[in-house]
C-alpha cells in the first residue's frame, strides 16, 4: 500500500525517496570501522594483511590486497562456523540477503569490565530491564570500549589479550530475542576465556550475522541506524566491512 508524506495510504516511491534523502541531509553519520593497514591486530591464528604494490607497466596506479576474510572491522556470517554445503545452517556470503546488513540498531553498554568477563543471559535481561531497547530492534551492539586498545602491532598487542564478550547463554538470548545481528568492540564475540566459542556457534547456528572490530561506538546514542555492507564473495565466510552509523 502507498503511503502519503504523513505515513498514511497514498505516497508514491517518489515521494518517498525524497522524505529518506532530507532525512539523511539531516541526520549524523559515524565510522564505526578501523582503518585496514599492515601491521594491525588480527585474531593469532588467522593471516596478516599485506597491500602489495602491482606494477606491470600499467600508467594507473594498483595494488593488490592479502587479506582475511576476518580482518579489521568485518562480518562473520554462518558458513564461517558451519562448511559443509549441505548443512541447511551453512550460508555463505553471497547468499545472505542484502537486507540483513541494514539495520535498526540498540547500543548495549558494558565498559570497564574485569579482563576475560564473559556476559550471560542474566546480564543482559538486567540491561533490558533498566533500559527496554532490545524489543522491536534488529541489531545489538555492545560497546565495551576495547577499541581504545586498537594499535598497529607491537602496541596493538593489549587488543589481542584478555577481551570481554558474551557466553553461550547470552547468545542464544539474543536469538531468543530475535535480532538478526551482533556486533562487539572487541576482537570476537565471545570472550577470550572462551573454551568452546559457544557465542559465534549459537549465533551462527540462528543466523545471526556477527561483526566485530567495530570503533567509536562512544559516539553513538542508545538506538541508531547501522549498515554493514560486505563484498558479494562466492563461499565467503565474513568479509571486512566499513561500518556507518546512522542517528
């Protein structure tokens, strides 16, 4: 059904690109991405970037990137957790609808946290209880402040040790919840204490995308705006992202 400028029936797709474009004219847009260089953090066990130089004689300038589909501020989707093509829980990248990646964000605050603290189910229907944002909203970020240890390497190395994140219960509260997106400030979802990865499993396993590296989310307001746009990569398990908020 149209609608009119009001919401109402009646508005033509003219009508409402127009009023979204004055919207956006009006609004605050921020990075939430960590600029990709070499000698940045990454997870310990996956490959360091690399932006090599390509000269063929062509006049342009090219060069070509060595990259993890986890590096930098990126986004995991379910093949990264579940491989086999054949289980009904692998989605590769290219098949996730590009819908997911735009959302209607809550901002979950849990700074200074004591190192490897892990929230569960408890924290986060206390959080809900003091601030009632989760219901209605289709991505939760949680802001930890972790992103002030980001360096390059070997000041970086804070970044890779002793992050906080959300245990097993805490994820599939989330999916009970219905979001269809979670995002962390830190270098993984689930905390670096971690002994069987229970958040990107469960998470995963409901289809709920993951992005992690996320920046300046300190900047942001309860609720936002948060696109997410990766490549379109065949088989991709995550892709990094340049993460815009939207208040």
């Amino acid at each position: 059904m149209k609608r009119n400028r009001s919401g109402g029936p009646g508005m033509s797709a003219a009508q409402a690109l127009e009023n979204l474009l004055h919207a956006l004219d009006t609004t605050r847009m921020v990075d939430l991405s960590h600029t990709i260089e070499q000698g940045m953090p990454v997870y310990p066990t996956h490959p360091q970037y690399f932006h090599m130089e390509w000269n063929t004689g062509d006049p342009a300038n090219l060069y070509q990137l060595l990259i993890s589909e986890h590096a930098g501020t990126h986004l995991d989707c379910p093949a990264h957790f579940y491989g086999n093509p054949a289980d009904p829980r692998s989605v590769p990248l290219e098949a996730v609808p590009v819908e997911r990646f735009i959302n209607r964000a809550v901002k979950l605050e849990f700074l200074d946290l004591p190192g490897n603290r892990e929230l569960d189910a408890g924290d986060l229907r206390r959080w809900e209880e003091q601030h009632a944002l989760l219901q209605g909203s289709t991505a939760a970020v949680f802001y930890f402040g972790w992103d002030r240890k980001w360096a390059n390497l070997p000041q970086g190395r804070a970044f890779l040790e002793a992050w906080p994140g959300l245990n097993r219960q805490a994820a599939e509260y989330l999916a009970e919840r219905r979001v269809r997106l979670v995002g962390t400030d830190c270098l993984g979802i689930d905390g670096s204490s971690t002994s069987d990865l229970g958040a990107h499993y469960v998470l995963l396993e409901n289809g709920i995308l993951i992005v992690e590296n996320l920046k300046n989310l300190g900047q942001l307001p309860g609720e936002f705006l948060l696109l997410t746009l990766p490549l379109k990569i065949k088989n991709g398990t995550g892709c990094p992202v340049r993460a815009v908020a939207i208040y």
